[in-house]
C-alpha cells in the first residue's frame, strides 16, 4: 500500500484515506454515539418499568422488546426510511417525514435494537438485588421511585457496565448496515473508493489511459483493520469489567 521509494501513502490513497476517516469513521462514531445513549436512556427505563408487578405495562414493554430484538435491523432500518414517512404522508404526520434523512433513520433503527437489548438486560440486573435492599430502603421511608433512583438503580447499572460496552461494540459493526440506505459510513465510504477508482480516467494531455485498478483487496483490508482497532480494545475491556464488577 505504501510508495516504496519514500515510504509514503501513494498518489490514489491519501483522498481514500481522508474520505473514509473525515467521512466515513466521523459518521460511523456519530451513529454509534447517539444510537448507544438513546439506547441506554430508553433501555434503563423501560427495563426499570418492566420490574413492576402490573401486567399491561408489563406486557406492553415485553411487545416492544420482543418486536425489535426479533427483526433483522436492516428490516427495522427499511421501516423507518421506507415506510414511516409513506405512512406519515398518509396520515398528514409532518413530524415523521424527518426520519426519511439516511443518518436519522440508521440511529432511531439501531437505538430501537439498542434499547431492546438494554431493557432486558436492565431487568435482569434490577431483579438481580437482593430483596432485602428494596425492605431496607423502603423502611426508610423511600417510596417506589425514590426507592429505584436512590439504592436500586445505582447497584444495577454498575452490573450494566459490561453490556453496555457489548452494546457499543455491536452499534459501532452494525452501523454498517447504514450503507444500505446510503450513508456515508466506513464501510459505504470504502465502497465509493473504490467504485471510483475502478473507472478509467484519460489524461488530457497525453491522451493515455489512467487507472482502472479499484484497488478493493487495499481498501477492504484497511476497512477490516480500521474495525478491529475500534472493537478490540472494547471486547477486552467488556471482558475485564465483567470479571471485576460483576
């Protein structure tokens, strides 16, 4: 990949390079970065609320979970760029026709997996509490909410920690979905490169044939390394804080 003679990039890999970490990785840390605190936000809740003994809600939210873990999130990513905004065309929904930019519809589609997958985990480190803590705590004096806020919550995120990191890393490989409806993300910004380098091009003044090379075995294997130096170190410290925290 590199000039042999002085040790530099060559002519066609410095605007590939720029366009996939300017572009693509900004986009790409953009749709896991939003899509992860929406997920956390949403996630927390809902699983908080799934905790409580009265079945409409709980059967509302275990709907809500179930429909977004089961569907592929391509499917959910089509739903909301495709259909959402047909349906809100219908139904005089300006609001929603939003959803119909690219970059918006792949952060909703993965924060809706991303919380499903947070809910569940939330009720399971809630209920994870002894029961004595919830007595203890209501004895003094907290109600319900207080009760979660203050002694419950604070014990069951810490046992959180670990999947949310899991999380990221399974936002941060899925954003790759993104290029589906065309955002500009690593891998999409890699695939224009390339694309675009495969197309000859004639010098004006020789008349020659320039490129043609698409140079896709480079550009894939920089994608594929770009990847792992992004979610290795964070499987590694999923792995460290589940041994320590949980």
């Amino acid at each position: 990949m590199y000039d042999q003679t002085i040790g530099r990039l060559p002519q066609w890999a410095q605007p590939v390079a720029e366009y996939i970490l300017y572009t693509g990785l900004e986009n790409t840390l953009k749709i896991a970065a939003i899509s992860v605190a929406l997920s956390v936000v949403v996630g927390v809740v809902l699983g908080t609320l799934l905790t409580i003994k009265f079945k409409p809600v709980q059967a509302a939210i275990r709907l809500y979970i179930e429909v977004w873990r089961g569907l592929p999130i391509i499917v959910t990513i089509f739903l909301i760029y495709f259909a959402l905004p047909s349906l809100a065309d219908e139904l005089h929904l300006g609001v929603f026709r939003e959803v119909a930019d690219p970059l918006r519809a792949a952060i909703v589609g993965l924060a809706l997996w991303g919380s499903a997958q947070i809910a569940e985990a939330t009720r399971g480190a809630v209920q994870s509490i002894p029961k004595e803590q919830h007595e203890a705590s209501a004895a003094l004096g907290f109600g319900w909410l207080g009760r979660h806020v203050n002694v419950i919550l604070p014990q069951a995120l810490r046992r959180l920690i670990p999947p949310l990191v899991g999380l990221s890393v399974g936002v941060i490989q899925n954003s790759t979905l993104a290029s589906i409806i065309g955002v500009p993300e690593v891998l999409e910004t890699a695939t224009r490169s390339q694309n675009r380098l495969a197309v000859p091009t004639v010098d004006p003044a020789t008349l020659a044939i320039e490129g043609g090379d698409s140079h896709a075995l480079e550009i894939y294997v920089a994608v594929f390394v770009l990847f792992f130096l992004i979610s290795f170190p964070l499987t590694r410290l999923a792995a460290f804080l589940e041994r320590r925290l949980v």
